[in-house]
C-alpha cells in the first residue's frame, strides 16, 4: 500500500553507525515529509529499490554526511537508489557530503548517491550541493540516473571550499540517458584546490565519441539562459587556487547560458589561482557572455582558462573575453578549436595587463561574422593550422595572419584583414574575394610569403588580389601578376600558387633595393661599383649572392674548365667543350637583372653572348649545395660552349641591370 509519512527518513541510528540500512519499495510508493537524512559511516551503501510505477518522494529535502566532530580520516556516508521506479526530492536543499564544523580538520565527510541504476531522478530544489563546506570540506559525488534525470534548483555547486581548506572533488556524474539540469546559477570548482582532482566537476562517465547520454542546460524555469561560472577562486588567498571541469565531450548537449565566467580570482595575497576548463564536441551551446581567466587583486598567481571546441555549433552572442589582468599575477586563457563551428557575434577581445590569450585552430570552423580578433594595443596570438577561418574583420589591429603546420586551411566569408599573409607550412586556401579586381582592399599594402617547398597558396576565387610584395622563400619576387603553372602570359605560373585566382603585386625587388639593404649610397652604389675593393663589381656581387660592402667574395667568381664529351643532366653532344660555371641568385631574377655567360677568342671585342649561340647547352640545377655555401635560393648555372677549330677560348660573366 502506498504511504504517506509526516516524519523524515534517516538511515544510521545515530551519527557515523556502521550498519547499513534498506528499504524495499518494490510493490508501493512512498511520500516523507520530513527531511531525509543517511549518516552512516560505511563503504557498503545503504539501499533502496523502488518497483515498476512506483515512486519515492522526499518532499523535505535530502542529506548525506554528518559532522564526525573528531577522529582521523574520511567518514562515508552512501545511499544507492535502483529500480524500474523513480525518486523526487523535493524541499530546500540536497546536501551531498556535509561540512566538518572545525575548520581545516584532519577529519571530513564524504557522501555519495548514486541512482545510476533507477529509471527515474529529479529534484526540484533552492540549493543543490555537491561537495560543499565552509569550514572543513568534504568530497562529494552523485552518479545520476542511467535512464531519466531533470535536476531543477535555483543553485547547484559541485565543490566549494568556501575559504578553507577541502578534501575532495565535489562530482556531478551524468546518466547514459537523458539529462535535464534546470539551475539559474550553476557553480563548478570554488574557492580552493582539493587532492585528488578538481575542486568541482560536471561530467558523463565517458568522452569517447557518441557515447550514450544527453544533456540539456537551462536557468529553473526551463525556458532561459543559466548562469555558469567554472573555478572561481574569488578573494580566497590561498598556495592552491580552485580548480574546475565542465567535460561535455561525446555526447549530444544543448546548453543555453546567459554567462559562462571560466578562472576568475580577486585575492589581495599568496600564490595561487584557478585553473578551469570548459569542453564541448556535439549538439549546441549558446551563450551570451563568455569570459575567460580574469585576474585582479594582489595576489601573485596566473587565473588559467581553456575552452575546447571539438564538434558541434557554439555560438557566443554579446561578448568574448579571453583575460584580463589587474594588480599582480597574469591571467592566460586558451581556446582550441578542433571541430564543429564556433561563430561569434562579437569580436574576441583580450583584456589589459599581463595576459597570454591564444586561439589554436586545428581544425571546425571559426566564423567572426564580421567581428576581429584582438586589436594594435592587445594582440591575441592566432595559431592558424587548418580548419576554416570566415568572415573576419580584421586580426590584432592591422595585423596579419601566418599558416602554420600540414593540412589546409580555408579562409572564407568577407576577409579583410589588413595585415601580410604568411604560409609557411601546408596550404592555405583562399575562396572568396570583394570583387573580381581586388579580393581584399584592405591588404593593398601588405606582404605575401610562401614557403619555397611544402608550402601552397590556393586561389580559388576568381580574378586577383593587389597586394605590395610577393616572397617566395627569402627571395622577393618582381613585380607582376602571379598565378598557378600553366597560366597564359602576362600571368607568371610559380608551383607555390594554385587554383584559378591571381596576386597582382604591385612593388618587385630590384637592384636599387637590393644594394640600398647593403646602406651603400652615391656612387658606391652604382651597378659597376667596386666599394669593397674585391674586383667583383656590384651587379655581379647581386647574381653571385655576395656581399658588396665587406669585401673578398673571390670564391664566389665563375669557374671555368676545358671538358671532353661531357655528362649532364639532359643530353649533350659528344665533343669539346668550355665549360663555364656561375651561381645566379633568385633575387637577381625576380629583379631582371640578367646574367649570361659571354666567350672570345683573343680577348679582344666582340665578345659572343652563350645564350643562343650554336651548340651551346645551359643546364640549371635549382637551389644548388655550394661549397662554399650560397645564398639562400642560389642557382647552378653551367654553360657548355663548343670549342669548335679553337685552339683558345675565354669566358667572362656579363651582367645587365635593368
């Protein structure tokens, strides 16, 4: 028969018995009015199972735990709920673990609940605490239904420390089936660090992909935004500050928050501060204001926040703060994105002080619907892999963006950052364009660089962008428009660039910014200037790779030899041969500067130009290992001239600066 009951449920006689009590409830429900009390001390859990249809109310609230007031250790205080049935608490608070009333004891509490194995939990409560104390904490942990969970409270905390010294984490397990926490204020790691792990935590069992289980976040009512904040340490001055864990990685979860607040800490001294992490990878979290790592006060510890992103659509609506920084100590917060879409309606922006703010993209998408990433006077550092980077306003202030590791990444939407584009590594991908005769008018002025091996820049938009340099390795390029192999004059095919849209580049190098980097002025700087006095002339110095201002770069003159039926890398002709070697630098290509190898046979004009002469093969073997070593992309040339009837032939380098 089903019971109605005006008094409480207290299982242990008196505080710490060691006997372990039970309660069948398999054929009838059960309604107690009072309050629910387990104060036993023993790892063997008091039981309660409840039938099919049928349900245990505790309308006067629940408590595990009592205060030991003495002793040495940890005391255990554990109710397990199981069945087909369901349990409700209702009243004003759940105490999961009770505080110790001496402060900072060599005694706690911890409590446990586990209703893992009942079909049905729900609470509906003021206060929900998990692992909470204000003098001498204890652990706490609750293992939520396998089935059907709705927890509804005003707050709910998982670990709080409240000053003093804690014991334990304060553990919120959620169920393999549905997951319903309806709280305005969701706390998670307070106050002070805890042995063993977290100060706070909120959890499933499992972060393998797809693992069963889901879980919905909303404030009481259910239809708006709960308030999250993950170790916040406070004005607790203390060695070790809270630490705290929201881990929703997968399983499916729909979070609607109005704050989340991640490693916040106001403390005037010591060392410490908090540490708190938020992950997520399926389903949907939406939040206004996200902030992160705020340090202020006096005391000397970092406020360390980390956001990881691994799947799923995560939106943050009004404001994006990755730290801050005020009186001493740093504050360093982390976001990696390595799934899924984050979009931001507002710009990610990085506080004063001494704050370390990084964005790792690995992979999903990052999609600033317009917005920018940091600013000129607070820079946030942008490690860009591979993924998608969309509709950015602008990076850092007039900053720029680098492509760093293998893999591709795609920047898509409006781009119009204003910064140089750096692709050191990989491929970077660009797909669309303000309009076909300039894809972004804000980089007009910057720099574009391009690894010279495993690096590609893919133009996948149509018509070209005007930028001011193009460098392919340390070799800057001549002005001009620059596109993939195979594309049709006036367009320059270089293997670096990719896809059917172009680079207009406006400012090439050449000889006059060439000997200008040397601080060579007047007529030292003239193409047939000798300033060093090593007999090599300037223009010569510019394609041998040398230095015109310190002098004796002999040994990087042309050499010259007589070679019989020679062996190249393509075919030449049995014969008698000048053979006639010299290093020919990129930069004096990109910049027109010509060099060719020019013969005589008396010494006495006219000399004959090799290029195009009869017989004569030139073979270049790119970016050459010299010995001595070369500049950097420095070309093997060597020009096979035929003798011929001569029985003497010169050779010389002829230079010509545009």
């Amino acid at each position: 028969m089903d019971q109605t009951l005006a008094g409480g449920l207290t299982f242990g006689s008196a505080n710490g018995s060691a006997s372990s009590g039970t309660l069948d409830l398999s054929t009838a429900s059960a309604t107690i009015a009072g309050a629910a009390l387990v104060r036993t001390n023993s790892t063997i859990p008091n039981a309660i199972s409840i039938g099919a249809a049928r349900t245990l109310t505790l309308s006067g609230g629940l408590t595990l735990g009592y205060d030991a007031a003495g002793g040495t250790g940890q005391t255990d205080s554990m109710l397990t709920v199981s069945g087909s049935g369901s349990m409700v608490v209702n009243g004003a608070t759940i105490n999961v673990g009770v505080n110790q009333a001496a402060t900072n004891a060599g005694y706690w509490n911890k409590g446990t609940l586990d209703v893992s194995g009942l079909a049905g939990f729900s609470t509906d409560v003021t206060t929900f605490n998990i692992g909470v104390g204000n003098t001498t904490q204890g652990p706490g942990t609750v293992l939520l239904s396998d089935t059907a969970n709705t927890l509804i409270a005003t707050t709910l905390t998982a670990g709080n420390t409240s000053g003093n010294n804690g014991r334990g984490t304060g553990l919120l397990v959620l169920g393999t089936g549905t997951n319903v926490i309806q709280a305005d204020t969701i706390n998670i790691g307070r106050s002070k660090s805890v042995p063993g792990g977290p100060t706070g935590a909120i959890r499933f069992a499992s972060q393998n992909p797809g693992s069963p289980g889901t879980v919905t976040i909303a404030d009481k009512a259910g239809t708006g935004r709960a308030n999250i904040d993950v170790a916040i340490q406070g004005g607790t001055s203390t060695a070790g500050g809270a630490t705290g864990a929201l881990d929703l990685r997968g399983h499916a979860a729909t979070v609607s928050a109005g704050t989340v607040n991640i490693a916040s800490v106001s403390a005037a001294s010591s060392s410490g501060g908090p540490s708190g992490t938020l992950s997520f990878d399926a389903g949907t979290f939406d939040v206004n204001t996200l902030t992160m790592a705020t340090k202020s006060g006096g005391s000397t510890g970092t406020a360390s926040a980390t956001v990881n992103i691994g799947g799923g659509s995560f939106t943050v609506n009004t404001a994006f703060n990755m730290g801050s920084q005020t009186g001493s100590g740093a504050a360093n917060a982390t976001l990696n994105l390595t799934g899924g879409t984050l979009t931001s309606s507002a710009s990610i922006a990085k506080g004063a002080g001494t704050v370390t703010s990084t964005i790792n993209l690995s992979g999903g998408t990052l999609d600033l619907t317009g917005n920018a990433i940091g600013s000129g006077t607070a820079a946030i550092t942008l490690n860009a892999e591979s993924g998608v980077l969309s509709n950015v306003a602008s990076i850092n202030g007039s900053g720029g963006l680098t492509k760093t590791t293998a893999g591709t990444l795609l920047l898509g939407g409006t781009i119009s950052y204003a910064g140089d584009t750096t692709v050191s590594e990989g491929t970077l991908t660009l797909s669309s364009a303000a309009s076909p005769t300039n894809a972004n008018p804000a980089n007009d002025a910057s720099t574009v660089t391009i690894a010279a091996t495993g690096a590609t820049l893919n133009l996948t938009y149509t018509g070209t962008d005007l930028v001011d340099k193009l460098f392919v390795g340390a070799s800057q390029l001549a002005a001009g428009t620059y596109g993939k192999v195979g594309s049709t004059a006036p367009v320059i095919g270089i293997p670096q660039i990719t896809g059917d849209g172009t680079l207009t580049v406006a400012s090439g190098t050449n000889y006059a910014s060439w000997i200008a980097s040397f601080a060579l002025t007047g007529n030292d700087a003239l193409a047939d200037s000798d300033p060093d006095f090593d007999g090599i002339d300037n223009a010569v110095e510019m394609v041998l790779g040398g230095n015109p201002a310190t002098g004796m770069d002999t040994a990087l003159l042309p050499t010259i030899e007589l070679v019989t039926n020679p062996t190249g890398t393509g075919p030449i002709p049995a014969g008698d041969y000048l053979l006639f070697t010299y290093r020919r630098t990129d930069l004096s290509v990109a910049a027109g500067v010509t060099a060719d190898c020019e013969t005589d046979t008396d010494l006495v004009a006219p000399w004959t130009a090799a290029t195009g002469a009869p017989g004569v093969v030139i073979e270049v073997d790119n970016n050459f290992t010299f010995t001595p070593p070369a500049a950097a992309d420095t070309d093997r040339v060597r020009v096979y001239v035929p003798r011929g009837a001569n029985p003497k032939l010169f050779g010389r380098i002829n230079v010509v600066v545009p």
